[in-house]
C-alpha cells in the first residue's frame, strides 16, 4: 500500500468510528489527524492549482462557524463529483493554516449523514499539542470547591509580584479527563524575568492545594483559548491589583454550567 492509502486508512478507520457522544473515538480521529505523513487530507481548491500563489479552499458554514471541506482519500474524492483542483496536505499544517481565521476542517462533506466537522477550537488542539489543551467540549463554571486559604495565599502572592494585573478561575470539566481548576494570569509584563516572577508565585502558593485537586493556569491574554474566552466573558477577578486599594470585587455566584460554542464536533450536515 502507498503512504497515502495507508493515511488514507488510518483517518478513514477512524472516521468511521466517530458517533455522537463517543468522544474516545472523535479524540483518536484527531490524534490520525495530528500524526505527520500518516494523516493528509485531500484539500479542495475552490480556485487555483495545488501549489500555486492564487490557490484557495473551498469553504463552507454550519451554525455559523466556518469550515474548510475535504476528503479523506482518492476514492472519496472520486466519490464527491468534486472536478476542480485539490491537494494532499497534511492534517497539522491544514490545521494551522485555518484556526488563527476560527475555520474548522470538514471532513466527507459529500458521505451519507454528511460528514465530520472538526471545530476551529480542535484544529488549534491538533496544532499546538493535544495534550497541551483539554479535550471538548468544555463545561466551564465558577469554582464550587471551597479553598479559601489558596486563594488568599495566591492573591497575597500576586499582590507582591508587580508584573500581575488580575487573577480568575473557573471550574473546567473536559470531555475526556478529570475537570479542574484553572487560573488565569491577567499580566502586564510578558518579559522572561516578568514570567518567571509569575511562576514563582505559583509555586509558593500551589501548597495551599488540598492533595489531589488538579490546578492549571491560563494566560488571560491568548485570543484562543476557550477557558480564557470563558474567563473574560463570565469569571470576575478574585485579584485585581487597580482595585485592590478600594474594594476587591467578589466573584460572581453562578452554579450553571456553560458549554462552550463552536467546541468539540458539531452535528453531521451535508452539502459543500
């Protein structure tokens, strides 16, 4: 078998495994996505050549998010009528070709049920590590566990290392993996000494943790994060130094649980 039958056969393999609610399954897809030379897609050119300064994807929308449509083989490109151009790309440069614009990758638009979308959220996952990023789709809410004493000795910390403007949180329940607690870092200075005065902070207060709770932080500044978007959107600051000399402002009580948008595979649609 060619490489490109035995990629073709691995992401199609896997493809084919993805259901609603199995998201071991939709996760091992992007991981054949993820896995250089074993994980191209067939691009389709809405303009140009393979190559070519002019070229173009295709694109298409569902529920108001925007994808790149392609194929997963020679047989389904054959099968898809598509009779412009197209070009074999591998799924981690595809992917950080179209999440900085929030495109997703739909995968077999033109296949019975109308394919797989993978959100621009997951495209990022695949691009920069998808063990760096948690698994979605997210639940995000306010903390419910009560840990006072961390979160004093933290904004103790904080109000000492001059480079943090404000502290959040929020409870964060992957798809796959135990939930946990994320920080995030709202800074005015993103200098090597700046970053490692943040650290350390971190490290002098992560003893206040009771053993076993699972603590991560998030820089407030990333565009792209999902727990960071969530933060800014609905998480008040539990430190913020500009307020510190009046008032600190109390976090905001909320026991809901928001899912969030555009994260983790949407329903099957059909059409390109």
């Amino acid at each position: 078998m060619s490489a490109s039958g035995i990629a073709a056969g691995q992401v199609e393999h896997m493809l084919r495994q993805v259901t609603p609610g199995r998201y071991d399954a939709y996760e091992a897809l992007l991981r054949a996505l993820a896995t250089p030379s074993s994980g191209q897609v067939w691009m389709l050119l809405w303009h140009g050549q393979a190559g070519s300064p002019d070229a173009q994807y295709g694109n298409m929308e569902v529920d108001g998010y925007g994808y790149a449509p392609c194929v997963t083989s020679a047989q389904e490109l054959s099968a898809s009528g598509w009779n412009r151009s197209y070009e074999v790309v591998d799924g981690i440069d595809v992917a950080r070709t179209l999440y900085p614009d929030h495109y997703g990758l739909w995968l077999n638009p033109h296949a019975p049920g109308g394919g797989v979308g993978i959100p621009w959220l997951d495209l990022r996952r695949i691009a920069t590590g998808l063990e760096r990023q948690p698994a979605g789709p997210l639940r995000l809410s306010e903390p419910g566990i009560e840990i006072p004493q961390f979160y004093a000795l933290l904004a103790h910390n904080a109000h000492r290392t001059p480079a943090v403007r404000a502290l959040r949180r929020a409870w964060v329940q992957p798809a796959l993996g135990a939930p946990y607690l994320a920080i995030g870092l709202d800074v005015y200075d993103t200098s090597p000494p700046a970053v490692d005065s943040v650290r350390a902070m971190m490290q002098q207060s992560i003893g206040a943790v009771p053993d076993g709770l699972p603590v991560s932080t998030v820089a407030m500044s990333d565009e792209y994060d999902p727990v960071a978007l969530w933060m800014r959107a609905s998480a008040r600051p539990f430190y913020d130094r500009e307020a510190h000399a009046a008032s600190a402002p109390a976090p905001a009580p909320s026991s809901a649980q928001a899912p969030v948008a555009g994260y983790g595979y949407p329903p099957a649609r059909g059409g390109y």
